[in-house]
C-alpha cells in the first residue's frame, strides 16, 4: 500500500492484507490550510514556533497511525519503507523514529530493499514464547 491521505485518516487492513507499506513523504499538513495558518497564528501570538509546536506533532501523530496500519493485531508483521530522506536528516527526526515500534534499518539500494523485506516477510513470524 502506498501511504495517501486516506491512510492517515483509518482504513484497516489486517493481516496478510497489507504486508508492506511504502511512505513517499512524511504526513505534513499543507502549510497554506486555512486551519493550518489560523493555528500557526495563535501560536506566534504565544510566541511559540508553529512548525515545532503544531506541524511536526501533528505529523507523527499521522505517521504514527499509518505504522499503525501495518500492525493491528499481535500476529501482524510488516514492512515499512519510508522514501523521504527528511526522516534520516531533519533536526525533527527523533520524535518520527521514536514512534516506530522497532529502530529502523537505513537502506539505500532498492535492490537491498527489496531483498530483505523478502527474507523477513519469508521467515515467518517469531516462535509464540508459552509460560
């Protein structure tokens, strides 16, 4: 699944019914949303910065429910591939890292890539440990 709008907003896909999600971009809201502008108004106004106050929570509030999408119940597995370089560059990319369940391997070789996301989604998931 490739991460549009509707992605952000709830769709449900357990399962093996979504196994790989690709994020071209992080899920920044458009700066000139009238919203946007009116939110980012008050907080100048507090003399708070609108992106590090408004934009860059909102966005891992986002990016944190489409990694939900991959992860719905306790035996859903998946693969994410984000392709914004933002995520391994921006002086904001801790607060998107923190919100992946697992740390992230950095891979820049499609072929790479596609390689190991085949030998995890091959290998199974990991043995249920019983107590």
């Amino acid at each position: 699944m490739l991460g549009v709008q509707s992605l952000w907003e709830g769709v449900d896909f357990p399962g093996e019914a979504l196994e790989i999600l690709v994020v071209a971009k992080l899920p920044f809201s458009v700066p000139d949303d009238p919203l946007v502008e009116a939110r980012g108004e008050r907080l100048r106004e507090r003399g708070l910065d609108p992106f590090l106050h408004d934009a860059v929570p909102e966005a891992v509030l986002r990016f944190r429910q489409g990694v939900g999408r991959l992860i719905r119940r306790t035996d859903d597995r998946g693969v994410l591939i984000v392709c914004d370089p933002r995520l391994a560059v921006a002086s904001y990319r801790r607060a998107f890292l923190a919100a992946l369940p697992v740390p992230p391997e950095r891979l820049r070789d499609p072929h790479e890539l596609a390689g190991a996301a085949a030998r995890f989604l091959e290998a199974g998931p990991p043995p249920v440990e019983r107590s």
